[in-house]
C-alpha cells in the first residue's frame, strides 16, 4: 500500500456531479478510472469520477465518515419505525439531535448527514409505493443498512482546488487533501464549478 487509493483493497474514488447542484459522492466503488458520464435522471447532469491518491490515516478516516453515515440511516430508519418520524423533514431533524447525542456524529458535515436521512426515506417511500401499486411478493420493508459504500457531501463540507486536481474534505473527521487521479480533467467544467 504505497499512499494510493487503496485501502484493505478497496479502491476509492470520488464522482464530482455538476447540474442543478453540485455534489461530492465519495466512497469505495468498483468503476473504471476517470469515467465520464451523463446521469440518467437529469439530462443536464455531468458525473466526473476520479480515484483518490492519499495516505492511509486519510482513508481510515474515509471509512469512519462511511460507518457515521450508515449509523445515520440506521438511526433515522429506526426513528420512523418506532413511529416517532412520519415525514422526510422528521428524519432531518432527528439529524440534528443525532448530531447533539453522539459528538462523533456531530464530525460529518450536516448536509451529509441529512443526506442519510434522505436515503432512509427513499426507502420508506419505496415501501410504500410497492404498497400503493399492490406488488405482488414481498413489499420491500426498508432493512438496515450493513454494507454502505459512500458518503455524499453536497454543497459544502469539500473545496476543490483551483487547477481541479485536489479536493480537500472540511467536516469534523480531518480527512484533508486528497489528489483526484483520472483520465478526465476537471478543468473542461471550471466555469460551471465555480
């Protein structure tokens, strides 16, 4: 493990998503480096994924901020199934009393953590939409999560350089700088990033 984008041999990367806003995707996903594609949802999407090149203190701390991500969804899925959150705003601001319960929680930037409420919800809402539709079999009951991947800064928490070839991460966990390695340039986007 010579200081790249591998950890326990995972690959780390980070999709940069410009469009009606701009969000940071990081996490450990198996894809090609530097690959460039449009998102299917929004025709006005622009996905650029990189792989990370840092130390190996930097990605223990990418895995904390993963782990705390998935604590959130948890804690926000088990909130609405005690029939204390009936709504997504519900989820979100159990984020904030999460944030003030748990001072490691407190570490991942807010955004991010409603993030993970956000993902609880669309689970929920996919529960009952397979209800409303009648699916025939199982329904889809939102489970726990035990394997996620990623955590999604969206607006804030991260700063990208600017010749674009470093992000640097802002939240509580300390991560730092981190050099994106790809075979696209991010300097073809700079007037939309900025």
């Amino acid at each position: 493990m010579r200081g790249t984008a591998l950890y326990k041999s995972r690959c780390c990367t980070c999709s940069v998503s410009i469009g009606g806003m701009l969000s940071i995707n990081l996490g450990l996903k198996p894809r090609p480096l530097g690959q460039l594609y449009a998102d299917c949802g929004n025709k006005n999407m622009l996905t650029v994924e990189a792989k990370l090149k840092g130390k190996d203190e930097q990605f223990r701390l990418v895995d904390e901020a993963i782990r705390t991500v998935q604590f959130v969804r948890n804690k926000a899925l088990r909130f609405w199934m005690d029939r204390q959150g009936k709504s997504q705003y519900d989820l979100n601001k159990y984020c904030a009393v999460l944030a003030k319960e748990f001072e490691w929680a407190n570490k991942l930037n807010s955004q991010a953590r409603q993030a993970a409420a956000e993902r609880a919800w669309s689970a929920i809402a996919r529960f009952f939409d397979n209800c409303k539709k009648a699916v025939s079999g199982k329904k889809g009951y939102p489970k726990f999560q035990k394997d996620n991947r990623s955590v999604e800064y969206k607006t804030s928490g991260w700063k990208l350089s600017p010749d674009s070839k470093v992000i640097t991460f802002t939240d509580g966990f300390g991560m730092g700088s981190f050099k994106l390695i790809g075979g696209r340039d991010l300097n073809f986007c700079s007037l939309i990033i900025r």
